[in-house]
C-alpha cells in the first residue's frame, strides 16, 4: 500500500482536481477527502457514512481497477481514522485530500500554484507546483506540474478518466515518489 497526502492551503481549485489527478495517475487508487468541508465529490456512499454505518467489505477493497473516490460528507479526520487506516491496509494506493489547514506539519505534500517572483507562495515541507500561464520558466529545485488540459480538468471534474497518456495526469507519477 502507498499513501499520498495532498493538501491546498492557497488554491482551492488545485485542492479539488490535483488529488483526483494523483489518483488517476496511480492507476488502482482511492481518494479519500479527509475535509468535512470538502467538494461534493459524486458517488453513492461517503466517508461520513463508513463512519455512521460501518464499512462494508465491497466498500473497503476496490472492485475494480482504475480511481475510486470517497468524498468526506461531514465528518472530522480524527472520527474517520479507523475507517482511514482500514482503507489504506486494503487498497494499493491512496490519496488523502487534507483540508487547505490541516496539511502543514502533518507530512502532507502542498500543492500550489507557480506564480511570478516574489509572489510565489511556499511552506514547510513537500510541494508540487501548479505552472500557470503566468509563469515564467521551470525552476530547477522545484516539482514542477504542466499546465493541465482544460479537457482533462473537466474529465476529471465529471468523474471521468482523462486520456491515458494525459501530460498532467502523468506527471503526477513523480508526486507518489515525494
């Protein structure tokens, strides 16, 4: 089992699709949103449910390949960490989508945006950096991401895998490394 924890502190927008990106580029993974006031994430069932309910066997191990998503329905991390932790011993893969405050200190990798010198923000610890249109070059000592497709943003906001040898989705295979 691999785990990835991703957080946001600054882009939401990056805090919603770049996990989904990391779960896809995994191949079997599930997303696991740990923010009680995450997205509405589609799917039948949610974290909060797990939680209220039990999980059931179907519900702890995937039954196919390819990313699942767990959105969080209201319920803290701390509530959800029996549930967690028996995801994360049955699945291959996966990704914990921290709330944009929870991640610093927790070993959380960031996700922030690549902006123009000196705006460019920064945190202790691990980050991946979104280039946008505004910025300018690929610094070296930086995990730099490409700017995604709007067509793969959507796929992936839609709940449907982008193409298979999507450049931003495939980037991501270097965030599992961090």
């Amino acid at each position: 089992m691999t785990v990835l924890a991703l957080w946001s502190p600054v882009d939401l927008m990056l805090g919603v699709v770049g996990p989904l990106g990391a779960a896809t580029a995994a191949g079997t993974a599930l997303l696991v949103d740990l923010d009680p006031d995450g997205p509405h994430y589609g799917g039948k069932h949610s974290l909060k449910d797990l939680v209220t309910n039990g999980p059931t066997r179907e519900q702890l191990e995937p039954t196919r390949s390819g990313p699942a998503v767990l959105r969080n329905g209201g319920v803290s991390p701390e509530d959800a960490e029996e549930v967690v932790t028996a995801l994360v011993e049955r699945w291959p893969n996966v990704v914990l989508r921290c709330a944009p405050t929870q991640g610093v200190n927790t070993g959380a990798v960031a996700l922030l945006p690549l902006l123009p010198a000196p705006f460019t923000p920064s945190v202790d610890g691990a980050a991946v950096y979104q280039q946008t249109p505004l910025s300018s070059g690929r610094p070296r000592n930086m995990h730099v991401l490409p700017v995604p497709r709007s067509e793969t943003v959507k796929a992936l906001l839609s709940g449907v895998r982008p193409r298979s040898r999507d450049r931003w989705i495939r980037s991501f295979a270097r965030v599992w490394e961090l």
